[in-house]
C-alpha cells in the first residue's frame, strides 16, 4: 500500500496535532499517522487528575523554567505561550480559569473534551488520521513507511513532521523507539533520561504507616535550588510536585534536603522547641511546640535519630533534614523525559539539517521543564513552529 500526501505528521500527540492544525490552516493536506489506536492517549491520561494546560506568568520567567532549553524554545514561546494556549482552549469552545498558584485549567478539568473538540476541528479541515500506523523509517526512495493492520504502507510525503514523544509511558505511544530509527539514518540524538520523576528511598520498616502521607508544606534543596511545595513519601520513596522540580539536580547526585518548618526561620523553632515543657517527650515537643504532621516527625526519626538529644539539634533536623535517595525511578514510570534530538541536529525552523523537509517536535526535542504547565504549553508551541516550517517549505518547492 502506498499513497502520497502533502504533508505527513507521525505521532498524534500534542505536539502532532498542533503540527497538523497549523499546516492545514496553510492549505496544506494532511496525513496524522498514530502507532496507538486512538490520538491524544498519553494527554488524556495527564488530564485525569486535571488538565494544566499552562501558567499564567510574565513571559521572561516563563520562559525561564525551561533551563538549558530558554534560549531554544524562546521565540517559539513568544508565538505562542500561555495567553495563547488560553485563547486556543476558548476557540475549541473549552472555558478555561487560573487558579491561585498561577496554573490554567478547563473549566471542567478534563481533557477529553478538548480533545474531542480538537480533532472534530481538524476533521473539519480535511485532516486525515490513520491509527495502529507504526513509523519503522523509511525506504529507499525515501517514503515513510509504516507496520499497519492491513500490512505494510508507505506514505510519499513533501514535508514530514515527527512528534513521537520522549521515553516515558510506553504504553500511551512514547517509547524512545525513534531514536534507533533516526540512528539508523545517521541522526544522533541524547539518550532519555527520566524527568519529573520520584526519586527511591530505602525506608526502615516503621515508616510504611506514613506511605501516601503528603509532606507540606515543605522547602525543598538540591544543587543551588529550592523548591516550595509538597512531596509524598511513598513504598518506593519521594515523589510529587516539590520532588519533581528538584528531578534535574536530583539526578545528577544533589543532596535532598527538606525544611519541614518553612514559614519559621531557624531561631523562631529553636525557641519553640525550648519552651516545651520539661517532661515533654521529643515527639511532642515537635507535635505541640511547631505543629508538625505524623509524617514530618516520622521522617525527622528516621534519618536524623540525633535531633532526640537536644533542642538545637532538633531545630536543625527540622530546618535541613537530608533524605538520602538512591536514584530516579525508572524512565518509563517519569511524567517527561528529557534528552532527545539537540539544538545542533536542526535547523530554526525544527528541521532535521540531515534530513530536508523532516521536523521534529514535542519531547522529541531535547529540552526539559518542570510540571505545572510547562511541558504542555511547550508541545504546543513546537508542534505549531515545526508545522508552520514545513508549510512554509512546501510553498517554496510547490
């Protein structure tokens, strides 16, 4: 089987759809070719909890939170950031709201309906989209050619954008597998490596009463950063939102401090642990004289058993208590992935320079964020850069 297409996008994630979306609004026919059986599997699954679309914040921090990857991806986030990801999410008939740490949500908090309103539209447009279309790579000729239900196929496209997501939940269509076939085309890329993730810890047997206790509010430290939020203790160890700004430093071998007490400053806990009355165990001294949760003190047991003997040790336990972590879990059970295709390997318009007329987009690309928006609103974004690109390059050679 074999066709030929204007335009051909490989992966019908975020990052895929908005590829496509922006190439028809150029007039562009389109191919959506999707390994799973339906698009937007692993965007459904970040909605569950609520979907964060992305952050309302000044521009230059916003930008800020992607690192390494600032400088890259700023123009693209000026075209599109936050207010537009907003304005696109009403278009689609999805009211939105911010809440009040800044972070934007559908008014009703899934994201199935934006889905749904999303691919109605691009239906609309003249979009095709294939499912259960595995991209293998490409045949001599050079069309794409894909694993399908029916058999082989292979798609002669003028312009082709890859969107196949990082390494993270293979089972939602992001298996890092692309790398071996871009390899194999001469294509080097960063190995993935796991991103917002939870971190292991060996845990004593008395703190399994504490598993899925939440820790807030909590600062957390690792390498020169912080990080104020919350964090839960789980069987397999520290995860959740406070944990996962950290994941960079983290993995790289940062120490994990916490400070439990982060709205009193180092003297103000010393003198409350002092005031305690002097037949007050250590327990509650920390329970009565600083209000500390079950867990808090749970931990504060568990890796620093010297803050028993004095108040001033305590009140360092308190302020810098270091949980000594034995690595990230594994790459598939990590909300994103970084590594990925470098800034070298492509052009600014997120083609491939060894590959004229292939872009890339999404997670594919090497950059990393911290949850809370950041990684949606940056799928978006290059996913519309890569798309208008390769529109842009089929008028020059049509």
């Amino acid at each position: 089987m074999r066709e030929s297409i204007e335009a051909l996008v490989v992966g019908g994630g975020p990052a895929g759809l908005m590829a496509a979306e922006a190439l028809s609004a150029a007039g562009r026919r389109v191919l959506v070719a999707e390994a799973k059986p339906s698009i937007g599997r692993k965007f459904l699954m970040a909605g569950k909890s609520g979907l964060n679309l992305t952050k309302d914040e000044p521009g230059g921090a916003f930008v800020a939170a992607y690192r390494e990857g600032a400088d890259w991806l700023a123009p693209m986030l000026a075209a599109f950031g936050p207010a537009e990801v907003a304005d696109w999410a009403r278009g689609l008939g999805v009211e939105v709201f911010t809440g009040s740490s800044g972070r934007v949500f559908p008014r009703g908090m899934k994201a199935s309906p934006l889905l749904r309103a999303w691919a109605g539209r691009l239906a609309a447009a003249g979009v095709a989209t294939r499912t259960r279309w595995r991209w293998t790579g490409w045949s001599a000729d050079g069309a794409a050619v894909f694993e399908t239900p029916a058999g082989a196929a292979a798609v002669e496209a003028g312009a082709t954008v890859l969107a196949l997501g990082g390494g993270s939940w293979a089972r939602l269509g992001s298996d890092g597998a692309w790398r071996d076939v871009l390899a194999a085309a001469g294509i080097a890329s960063a190995p993935l490596r796991p991103s917002n993730v939870g971190f292991r810890v060996a845990w004593s047997a008395h703190m399994a009463r504490h598993f899925g206790a939440p820790v807030k509010p909590a600062r957390l430290s690792a390498g020169g950063r912080e990080a104020t939020g919350e964090f839960v203790v789980s069987a397999q160890g520290v995860e959740g939102g406070a944990v996962y700004a950290l994941s960079p430093e983290l993995a790289a071998g940062g120490l994990l401090r916490v400070d439990l007490a982060p709205g009193l400053d180092a003297p103000a806990v010393l003198g409350r642990l002092r005031r305690g009355r002097g037949g007050d165990s250590f327990v509650n001294r920390l329970r009565k004289g600083l209000g500390l949760a079950p867990v808090k003190v749970a931990l504060i047991r568990e890796f620093a058993p010297e803050a028993a003997a004095s108040p001033l040790a305590a009140a360092a336990a308190v302020k810098a208590l270091a949980i000594p972590l034995a690595g990230p879990r594994p790459l598939d059970e990590a909300i994103s992935t970084a590594g990925g295709l470098p800034r070298a390997a492509l052009d600014d318009g997120l083609m491939l320079r060894a590959l004229p007329g292939v872009f890339a987009a999404g997670e594919m690309l090497d950059w990393e964020a911290p949850t809370g928006g950041y990684l949606l609103t940056a799928c978006l974004a290059t996913g519309r850069w890569a798309g208008r690109a390769a529109a842009i390059r089929l008028g020059s050679s049509s």
